[in-house]
C-alpha cells in the first residue's frame, strides 16, 4: 500500500468510496472488523458492493463496514464485469462479533464509524435534518491514498468547501411588525428569536414579506438559560465558503460572537475543518487583543440578561457580577442587576448595587429617572425626591407636568401633603383644565383643613395613565422607543453614539421607497426614525410626536392588512391621534377607525366620514368607541360632536344611549349643552379608566401570594365593566379564572413536585399573555394587566424560592446490582445509582469522586451529570474499574466514594459525605445464561402459553359467566386495536369454555381466508364442527361430517341453517351433548366489513346473520379491530343486542407482571430489575403487551451477550437505542397498529399521509 484512508463520517465515506472506485478496480478492503478482503469490484449499489475474491466468489460487503482500502496498481482482466451474477450468488459477509465488539450492537455509534489508524478525529454523531433537494454536484477527485494526516484533513477540507452545511431548524411563525418571532429545532423545541440577529439580508427579505407559519429551513446557534433559548446568527442554508467569508466580514467589523456563532455551525456539521478552526483561533486572539475596548464582547452581560429572562436568577447574578467586574456595559449591567434584586425580593441588595456604582453612571435623564423609581420601590422616598430634583434641572417643559405629578405621589407617600399640593398647584397654572391635578387639588385641600388624611394609594394613579390625560407619551411608545432595534441601518452604526444627521436622511429615504404597499417595512423605519429624531433633537417633542404618529398609524394598517383583531387596530389609531392633534391630517385615519366597527363599510371609505356616520349601526360598543375617540384628540371631538349634532337621526341615537347610560331622560335644545353632555361622557370614562387602573393597582399593592386569590376574589365584579374591548375582557377572564385559578391549586400543595407543577403552570400562562399583550397590545392590557401579570410572576418565584429553599435534597448512593468482569484484564463495570429523594427540590451539577484503594484503580473518570436532577428521580454513573490481585481472590471490596451536586438555591457545591459500599465481582464463568421465553411470543401469533399470558383473567372469568349463565344463545364482540392481544386472548377464553365441557367451541380465524365470501364463512364454520366431532375421544358422539366447500357454492345461507339444524338434533340425540352449546368464535370477523365493503360480499349477509342468531342455533364470540364501531354503525339492527368489550393494554401491575415473571431469578429469589427499570420499560412500551415482549425478547438477549444478572434503568436505554437506530432499527410496519384502526378501515386516512403529518408534529 502506497498509504492509507482515514474517515471521518460515515456519508463522507461512502462518497470517498464511490469517487476513488470503481467496477473492475482490483482492491484490497480493510473493514472495520479487522478483515481484508480482495478482489475486483463487480458492482455498485446504494449502500454495498459486490466484491469477486480469488477464488471467484461473490461476496457483498456494506459500505458502511469499509474503514479503508487500497487500489492495487494492476488488475485483474474482466472484459464484462457483470456477467454471469446473480443475486443468488451472492453471499453477503456476515462477521463473528467477539465480546469486545458486542457493544456496538447496542449503542448508536455505526459500526461504518469506526476509525483506522492512532489519529482521533474526535468524530460526534450529528443530527439530520432535512433540507430541500439539490442536484448533487459531481465529487471533487480526491483519489488517491495520503501519506500523512495532514494531507487528508487538506482533502477533506479541499472536499467540503462547497458543501451546504445542512440546516438545523425550520420557522414556524414570525411578525415583522414586532421584530421577533419562533423557530423548532431538529427536537421540535420552540426558540425565540429576534429580527436583529438574522444575518441574511435575504432571509429577513423573506421574513418581511411572507406570511407566518412558514417551515423556512434555517442554520442558527442557540444559546440556553435555563429553561430558556434563543437563536443567533440565522441564515438559510449556505455552503462552507459562503460561511467562511461572511465570518471574516464580521471579524472585520469587529462583531466577534456571530464570526464565532458562524465557525461552530460548520464544526457542528464538519468536525476538524481546519479553515473555520483557524478561524476561531483568529477571533480568539483578536478578542484578547482587544479586550479592553470590548470587554470581551459583552458576553457576560448577554448571558445574564438570558439568564433573567428565564428567570433563572441565581445564574443571571452570577454573569452580571462578572460583567460588572470586566466592565461590560456597566450602565446597563446595573440597572439590570438592580431589577433581578427587585424581582427576587431583595431589593436592599439593589440599593447597595446603585449607591456603589452611582458615579460611574451617566448623570442623565435616564439615570435619574430610574433612580428615583427605585428608591420609591423600596421604601426610600427621601432619596427618590432628591434624584427628581436633579431631574427637574435638565427636563424640557413639556415633560413638567409629568415630573410635576411623580413628585406629589412621591410626597403623598411619606404624607407630606402640602408639598404635593404645591406640586399640583404648578400643574394647574399652566393647564387649569386638567381633570386629574383638579381632583387631586381638592383631595389634598380637603386633607389638610380637616387633618383627615386619605390613604395615599387612594390618591395615586400611574404615571402612564398620567401622560395618557396629560399629553405625554404613553408607556408603550416610550418602551417601543426603548427597544428599537434601528432597522434599516447598517450594524456597526447601531448605538446612539454612532448616529448622525445622514443616518435620519438615509432612513427616511428608505421610509419612501417602502411606501405606504409595505406597510411593515414602514413600522419598522419609521420607529427608527423617531428613535433618530430623540436621540438627534431631543428639544423639539412636536417633530417626534409627529414622526410617531406616523408610525402608529402604519401599525393599525399593518394590522389591519394581516386581520388582527380590531381592538388592537383602534388602540394604534387612538394612540395616533394622541399624538398628532390635527384634524386636518387625522380625517382619513378617523374615517379607518369608525370602519373598524364594521365589515360591511369598506366599500364607502372614500366617500368620508359624514356617509360612514350615517350608514354606521351605533350599538353600545360604537358609542364606547366614539367616547374613546373624543378622549384621545379635542380637535376630533369637536368635530364629531358637530356632525352628530348636525344629523337629526344620529343625534336622537346619541340621546337614547345618554338616557341609558344616565338612567334619566335627556333634553338638548343648544349646541352647546349637546358638547356638554359629550365632555360629561368623556370626563365619566376617564374617571371609570382610573378607578379601574386602581383596582388593578390595589392588586399590584399585594405583598404576599397567600392574599392574591383574596383580591381577585373581592375586586372581579370592578374588573367585569362593560365598555372595555372584547380582547380586554378576555384577558381579564383568563387572569381571573386560568390564573387564579392555578394559583389557588399552587398554594394547596404541599409536596415539591406538585407546587414545582403548578408554578410552571401558572408561569408558563403568564409568559403567554405577557407575549400576547407585547405582540397585540391594547391601552388596558398594557397599562393594567401587564403590570398585574409581571407582579404576579415575581410574587410566584419569590414564594417558590421559599419552596426549594424548604426543599432541601436529600441525597444517597447506592451500589446497581453486582459487577461482572468485562475482559480478561480484570476490567469491571460498576453501577453506581445517585438518588434524591421523592419531594425534594432539584439538584444538578452532579459530581461522583472515588477514593483510592489498593484493591482497585479507577480507568476513567466518571462524568459530571450538568442537568437537574428531580425529586424521586435517580442518576445512575458506569464507573469502569481494574481490580487487582488482592480483591480478586476475595471477589469483593469495598468502594469508597463522594459525591457533590448544587441546587437553585445555592452556587456552591453541597458535599455528600463519603460512603462505603460493597461491591461483588462475578466473571463469565459464573454466569449462567438467562432462558428467554420472550424469543417464542414476540411478534408472533397468539400467546397460547399460559405462563406468559398475564392481566386478562378477569375478563375471560366475566366473559364466561355471561356465556355460561344465559339460557338463551348471545352474541358478545370484543375489539380492539391491532396487536393488543384480541387472538390471545380467545385462544384462553375458548380453553376456560372448553374446561367446563358445556360447549362445542368453533374457533378460526378470517384473516387466514384466502377469500371472504359468504361460501368460504359458512364452510368453515361447518368444518370446524365436523373437525371438532372427529377430534371428540368420546365414544358416544353425533354423526356428522361437513359437505364440501363446492356445494356450498350456491343457496349457502339455505344449505347452512340446514346443516346446523340436522346437527343440532344429532346433539340432542345423544346423552352426553344434549346440554351443549354451540359457541362460534370468530377472529377477525371486521374482515367481513372489509368484504362487504369492496363489493365481495352482499350486504344481505349480514341480514341472514341477523336471522340465524335470531333462531338461537348458537352464540358467538366476535373478535375485529377498532373498526368495529363503524362495522355496527353501519349495520346496526344486522348486529342486533350485543355485549362489547373493547380490549386496552395491560394495567401497570399486569404489565410488570409480564416483564418480572418469565424471567424470575429463582436462585436468587428476586427481580432482576433494579430501581426504576421497570418503570422505564413500561413507559416506553406504554404497557402495550405486543411491545413489552418485543422489549424483553431483545433485553435478555442483552443480558446474555454482556452477562449480567441484573439490568439498571440505564441497560434499559441502552437496549431502547437499538430499536430507533443501527440495523436492529424495527420497521415501519411493527406501527402501523398506531396509525389506523384496523386492516378493515378502508375509511382511514392513508399511512403515508399519516406518516407525514407525524413528521411534521416531529
């Protein structure tokens, strides 16, 4: 040989295989079980090849067990490389598997996997998920043998760089408007991920401009928190280069985490590539040589807001310290780490946070601003005061008012009212008007003369529902603004010490070549635009108001055009007109927003608002709406207000739902009583919006989850008001009843695993609504029940933190059965099951240590289990072992060991103490082999031996009475699915008849038939009796012999009641059978349906059926499939009175009867299961008995092959494995029981279209 092959993945391999060889090449093979066979190459097919030794055989070898090979330099002479072969004369290669080589067999490596030579590859298994279809392009030559490793790893490289690194994902629905959405991965896992960290312009083209739910194919690293994951650096599929070159573009900007993200997503497909590994070793020192500029790229700071979003606290604390101490993004770090403090309930420690770190903060509006709120929070308000003075300093004039209203709160907090009323009286002078400073003004007078001092949460309303009343910005558009991701502009420019002047230019260009045709496109720019517009002219509200009107309005378009409900459409028109004023400008918008409350009003749009009022159907929801159409804008009410005024008919409406609402008759004359009575309704809503906004706050004011229920309890009739919009009401119920409702069952609990049950309810709901309201906001459910939802998180995890806190772990180690001798070198494989304890709280970070002692050497470490180990749940460790002569002799010694593990409570590991535990060697020799009855049943035909036929007892006994003690004949139906034991279990049932000697038991089976027709039926029922009167050893018996199936060819129905009449008298005729029944048990009898349904039998058999049952010339057992029902449905008066059994899997106790018995260690007197084995076997077989013996049959082959005694949870899944992958795989064809309710059901939907709709739930 020249040199040798190395391979380092099994698809690689059989592409290298069919490019360096051909048919006629005389070769040298070198499989992976150590063969080397030689001769020339016959043929080629999908997955082997047909080799002709020297000694002119043929022999067929799998490509997937060539390792290497060598191409002789001459060969042999084969002018017709194919003549003369025959498959028969083939024989395909079937190795001697030694010991060592056994476990291969079992586990999911390949046996085409292996690996030559001493050079690791460290090859892992990948995972394959479907791309769309590509003409192969041809194979590079890379024929030929290498001398070094070198020169391989250069070919593969040089092989695989125009490879499409196959995609690890699929989206599944996305919004554009709101810059997020969710993709599966290969395991159907839900991923978030953001608009902003797509890295294909083409991909975000077709996330712009596509509709949701579609499976668009995409590569993406996921990072994890917990519970939490999302998705970096997606793109569709592209080749390694094309990969390799936009990695080195991100390296030149200076974006170190997606050049990174980019190499692993190659390595992850192609191992060892050395292009993207020198990339990762270019990042990395570019990352170390700039590490005081970038801070290691933020990754701490990035981890920890992951972590917070899962609400895995602990986790998230630890990366903002370590990001505090690299100074990553230490305003943002702070701020962040303070609201973990707040969430968990630790808010002192906040306070600590923010007073060390205060003057490396920026002394701006932002800073104070959350300052203040925070020292609020936390009780501090002396403190908070002082920041909204320095506030007060740098806020423009038109945030006065705002700021104006947070310090009268804040002195109303520590009942300083005189000072908050001097606040309000500021308010005042500038807008005498405003309805909330009035009624605050004349609160706090009435205090202060009276020294009768309300509570101060009766004074308070919310901030955002201040700036709703007062003309500041809503909190939605303030927390929009907050997160604008700067669409449109290049990434490097993305922060605000970055933007300039030609960066508003260039997004309003953008903005007009979008146009109002691309409405989410638009949203998006223009939200960039006004996020310009603050950052660039912070002094001048009125361009930014404008620039966010525009921006609300093409979001009630795009919301609109995609159907969303029209709740959500009305609340960005009205948030619209909030912040846009003129009438002029609004008049079309208003027009969109009265057509919103009707379908059948598209068709006047153009012809204005006058035609849409009078044709509009004013209900109780069209003048709630109009309400909130005249709060949002004075210009528009005024304008309103005329045209109803104008219009006698509307007007007269207008009265009549006064008069309701009013509960007293209304009289308008003037003009000016009729806005009156309008700026009445509007003041009467606004007030209801605030005592409602003070439920909800009454609520937030709870501290304690124990009095939650109590409130939603006492305040549910506030919340059920009847001008809310519909989606409202239905978030409310949802918190009222889902919510509260799994929060009241939360506190009930008492054991971990239930309260860790409902808390992931009750979180998982909140998460969901908290999402929905983001994505689809209203004004109530943003400014109200988000609020609420957010509190009653925080409140849910501060008192399951108590909970695990409560629940410490309570944690043993225990020795799995007895060790065996793996090899000849003394080499033992020990069990070792680490156990916490049923109710504790979980545990993950498990660590097992052994001690040293001279009776053993440890081979290897045992691995760190990371993942949460539950309560009542165990980890079991394989600790491989060389025992030495001094415990040989003994064939035990004692295992000293200790272990660790963390819980959520605490980062520090929690030390088990160290344990003694014996151990017992037993070698081969000793190991007797394990009989395995399961061989003889599994996936055969009826179970008839009674010792491994379990958990049908019951229901033959019933079956037997009802047969037994009737005095006339009856028809009883059992059915059920394919495969669930039906033909057992009336082989058994025809044994425990046939024991009571009283009836004749004529047993068949119509799926043996060749055809199915009323001939064939009746001719086996009668030779079944014929048979059965010759098999009688009874000397006295009837007479009879069955006529040939020929004769029954015509009149059968006529000839057979003949027969069976003549018989039954022959029965009565001779003492010992005249008290027998005629029972017949039909197997299989939904095969008639199936006849009758293709038109092979009339459907006038079943009517003589019907007749013959009628004459009680006998009873029946019928056995069919779950196509049964629709076989009676069809004919039910045929089917007449029946008794139905339908037959399901096994009970538990049954099942592990099942498993446990036929292989009892009688020696030993015990199970040869060990802790939670059973368990695992009857969840994956869900206690099916067709599948639990398949199961076992290949689990005591197991547990021969490897000798062992005794099997752990462990064995289980690994025997589990070889059902799914490697050549023991089972067929599709062991499911199709699964997949429709019988052979019969010619109704059911075809297995393929099943099979597909299947794999796409997967």
């Amino acid at each position: 040989m020249e040199g040798f092959h190395l391979i380092t993945s099994e698809n690689i391999m059989i592409e290298l295989i069919k490019t360096d060889l051909k048919v006629g090449d005389s070769v040298k093979l070198l499989l992976t079980t150590g063969k080397e066979p030689q001769g020339i190459i016959k043929e080629f097919h999908e997955t082997s090849l047909v080799l002709e030794t020297e000694a002119n055989s043929h022999v067929r070898i799998f490509l997937n067990m060539i390792g290497g090979w060598e191409v002789k330099k001459e060969k042999l002479a084969n002018e017709n490389p194919k003549e003369n072969l025959s498959t028969d004369s083939v024989e395909t290669i079937v190795e001697s598997v030694n010991e060592n080589q056994l476990k291969s067999k079992y586990t999911d490596r390949p046996l085409g996997l292996t690996i030559l030579g001493t050079i690791d590859l460290d090859e892992k298994d990948k995972p394959k998920v479907t791309v769309p279809e590509k003409t192969p392009e041809p194979l590079p030559d890379i024929s030929g043998s290498f001398a070094s490793f070198k020169d391989l790893k250069s070919a593969v490289d040089k092989f695989v760089i125009d490879k499409v690194v196959s995609p690890n994902g699929y989206i599944v629905k996305h919004s554009s408007m709101r810059g997020f959405g969710f993709l599966h991965d290969k395991d159907s896992n839900e991923i978030y991920f953001n608009y902003n960290d797509v890295i294909d312009d083409r991909l975000l083209k077709m996330l712009d401009g596509t509709k949701q739910h579609l499976q668009i194919h995409i590569s993406f690293t996921v990072v994890y928190s917990g519970e939490r994951r999302k998705a970096f650096s997606l793109h569709q599929p592209w080749t390694v280069k094309q990969i390799l070159e936009k990695a080195e573009e991100f390296i030149g900007a200076k974006d170190l985490m997606n050049a990174r993200n980019l190499c692993e997503q190659i390595l992850e497909v192609f191992p060892n590539n050395s292009d993207a590994e020198n990339l990762l070793e270019k990042i990395d020192a570019s990352n170390r040589s700039q590490y005081s500029t970038f801070r290691n790229s933020g990754l701490n700071y990035f981890r920890a807001k992951k972590a917070k979003e899962a609400k895995n606290y602990e986790e998230a604390i630890k990366y903002f310290l370590l990001a505090l101490d690299g100074g990553e993004k230490i305003e943002s770090t702070v701020k962040d780490l303070a609201t973990t403090y707040q969430e968990m309930g630790e808010i002192e420690k906040g306070v600590e946070l923010l007073e060390k770190y205060m003057d490396k903060l920026p002394a701006n509006s932002a800073t104070y601003n959350f300052t203040a709120n925070y020292y609020a929070a936390a009780g501090l308000i002396e403190t908070a005061l002082l920041y909204l003075k320095r506030l007060d300093e740098i806020t423009p004039k038109y945030k006065k008012p705002d700021l104006l209203y947070r310090k009268a709160s804040f002195y109303i907090k520590v009942e300083n009212y005189s000072d908050a009323l001097e606040c309000i009286k500021q308010i005042l002078r500038d807008d005498k008007a405003n309805p909330i400073a009035q009624k605050l003004e004349e609160k706090l007078v009435n205090a202060i003369e009276t020294g009768i001092y309300e509570k101060s949460d009766d004074f308070l309303i919310g901030g955002t529902e201040f700036a709703h009343f007062t003309g500041g910005l809503p909190q939605i558009l303030v927390d929009t603004l907050d997160n604008s991701d700067y669409a449109g502009l290049p990434a490097s420019v993305k922060s605000p010490d970055k933007i300039s002047e030609n960066h508003l230019k260039q997004i309003r260009n953008l903005i007009e070549e979008a146009g109002k045709a691309r409405p989410r496109e638009r949203t998006r720019y223009l939200l960039t635009e006004a996020k310009l517009v603050q950052l660039l002219h912070p002094e001048n509200e009125e361009e930014l108001r404008k620039t966010l009107s525009r921006y609300c309005t093409a979001m009630a378009i795009s919301f609109e055009v995609e159907n969303y409900n029209p709740d959500i459409i009305r609340f960005y028109h009205l948030l619209s007109f909030e912040l846009e004023r003129s009438w002029r400008i609004n008049a079309n918008q208003v027009s969109l927003y009265l057509m919103s409350f009707s379908n059948s009003l598209n068709k006047i749009r153009t012809r204005g608002i006058d035609v849409i009022l009078k044709q509009l159907k004013f209900t109780d929801h069209v003048w709630d709406g109009l309400i909130e159409l005249m709060i949002s804008n004075s210009e528009i009410s005024s304008m309103i207000v005329e045209k109803l005024f104008n219009d006698g008919k509307k007007k007269q409406e207008s009265l009549e739902y006064a008069k309701t609402h009013l509960n007293k008759d209304v009289s308008i004359n003037a003009k000016s009583e009729y806005i009156a009575l309008w700026n009445r309704f509007r003041e009467m809503r606004r007030s209801d919006y605030r005592d409602l906004i003070g439920v909800i706050r009454s609520i937030i004011n709870v501290s304690q989850i124990e009095n939650l229920t109590a409130q939603f309890s006492q305040y549910e009739s506030y919340l059920k008001v009847k001008w809310l919009p519909t989606l409202d009401k239905g978030r409310i119920d949802d918190i009222l009843y889902n919510v509260s409702y799994s929060l009241v069952s939360y506190l009930s609990q008492d054991n971990f695993d239930d309260k860790e049950k409902f808390k992931g309810l009750i979180i998982g709901r909140i998460t969901q609504l908290t999402e929905e309201i983001i994505e689809q906001p209203t004004r109530f459910s943003y400014e109200g029940l988000l609020p609420l939802l957010r509190h009653i998180e925080i409140l849910v995890n501060q008192s399951f933190r108590k909970v695990m806190e409560s629940s410490t772990p309570i944690v043993s180690i225990s020795v799995l059965g007895e060790s065996r001798f793996l090899d000849e070198d003394n080499n033992v494989a020990v069990q070792i099951g680490l156990t916490n304890a049923k109710g504790c709280s979980p545990i993950y970070d498990i660590h097992i240590e052994i001690i040293e002692s001279p009776d053993y050497e440890l081979i290897e470490k045992p691995a760190t289990f990371s993942q949460s180990l539950k309560g009542g749940s165990q980890q079991i460790f394989t600790l491989n072992l060389r025992v030495k002569e001094s415990a040989l002799k003994q064939t035990a010694t004692i295992l000293s060991l200790f272990g660790s593990y963390k819980t959520h409570t605490n980062d520090d590991a929690v030390q088990v103490e160290e344990q003694k535990l014996s151990i017992r060697f037993y070698s081969h020799e000793n190991f007797v082999s394990i009989n395995n009855p399961f061989a003889a049943v599994a996936d055969s035909g009826p179970v008839k031996d009674r010792a491994m036929f379990f958990g049908r007892d019951l229901l033959i006994e019933e079956i037997c009475n009802s047969l037994t003690s009737q005095k006339t004949n009856k028809c009883v139906i059992i059915r059920g699915q394919k495969r669930s034991g039906k033909s057992s279990l009336l082989y058994h049932l025809k044994e425990a008849l046939r024991k009571t000697g009283n009836f004749v038991c004529i047993h068949f089976s119509l799926g043996l038939a060749e055809e199915i027709n009323s001939a064939t039926f009746y001719w086996q029922i009668l030779n079944g009796i014929s048979e059965f009167v010759q098999d009688c050893e009874e000397e006295d018996k009837p007479s009879y012999v069955a006529p040939k199936l020929s004769e029954l060819r015509e009149n059968s129905s006529i000839i057979f009641y003949e027969q069976l009449r003549d018989l039954l008298r022959e029965f009565e005729a001779t003492e010992n059978w005249r008290s027998k029944k005629l029972l017949l048990m039909i197997d299989e009898f939904t095969y008639i349906y199936s006849a009758i349904q293709r038109g092979r039998m009339s459907s006038e058999f079943m009517k003589t059926w019907k007749s013959l049952l009628e004459k009680g010339l006998f009873s029946a057992v019928l056995v069919g499939q779950d196509v049964m029902p629709k076989f009676k449905a069809k004919f039910p008066n045929e089917f007449g009175v029946t008794e139905d059994r339908r037959l399901t899997y096994l009970d538990p106790q049954d099942a592990e009867q099942l498993i446990v018995k036929p292989i009892w260690d009688t020696e030993n007197k015990r199970s040869r299961f060990i802790g939670k084995a059973i368990e695992k076997i009857l969840d994956y077989t869900s206690s099916n008995p067709y599948y639990i013996q398949i199961f076992c049959a290949r689990l005591v082959d197991f547990m021969n092959d490897f000798k062992q005694i005794v099997v752990t949870e462990a064995d289980i899944d690994e025997v589990a494995k070889s059902f799914t992958e490697g050549l023991q795989s089972m067929a599709i064809d062991k499911f199709d029981n699964l997949l429709n309710a019988g052979d019969a059901d010619l109704e059911a939907i075809p297995q393929e279209d099943t099979l597909n709709i299947l794999r796409q739930i997967a």
